[in-house]
C-alpha cells in the first residue's frame, strides 16, 4: 500500500469513528485536561502562583504557542509554493 493510500484510509477511518462519537467533547476532554496541565506547569513549575495567576499565564503560554505553529507552518507553506 502506498503512502497516499495509508493516508487517506486513515482518514475514511478517523471520519467514521467520529461519525459513530455521541460526544466529541467527552471524547477529547483528557487531552484537553493534559494540554492545560501541561502549559500551567510550564507557567509555574513550582506551583508557588495564585490560581488565577497561574491560569493567566498558562492561556498565554498556549496562544503563543498556537502562534508559533501558525508561524511555521506559513513558512513551510511559502517555502513549498517558492
């Protein structure tokens, strides 16, 4: 099997799985938990900050670092069309 076909039989795979998915949300809600976890840690390692402190920073740890995929994945893209 090709690569192009490994592809897209995943993909057929992931589409019926999620179609069979009552609740996408409970489905997604631990690695939703871990990604935050792992961002407040990231923003008080120590766990010295107040709640609300350690949660501002952590929002901001998590767009920045959507931010900089967006970054590099425009870079890849203009590298790939030049």
């Amino acid at each position: 099997m090709s690569p192009e076909e490994r592809t897209q039989r995943a993909r057929l795979a992931a589409h019926i799985s999620w179609a069979n998915t009552a609740d996408p949300a409970a489905r997604t809600a631990k690695a939703r938990e871990a990604a935050l976890d792992r961002f407040e840690k990231q923003a008080d390692p120590d766990g010295v900050l107040p709640l609300a402190e350690r949660a501002r920073i952590a929002r901001h740890l998590k767009k920045a670092h959507f931010a900089r995929m967006a970054l590099e994945s425009a870079k890849k893209r203009r590298l790939k069309a030049a």
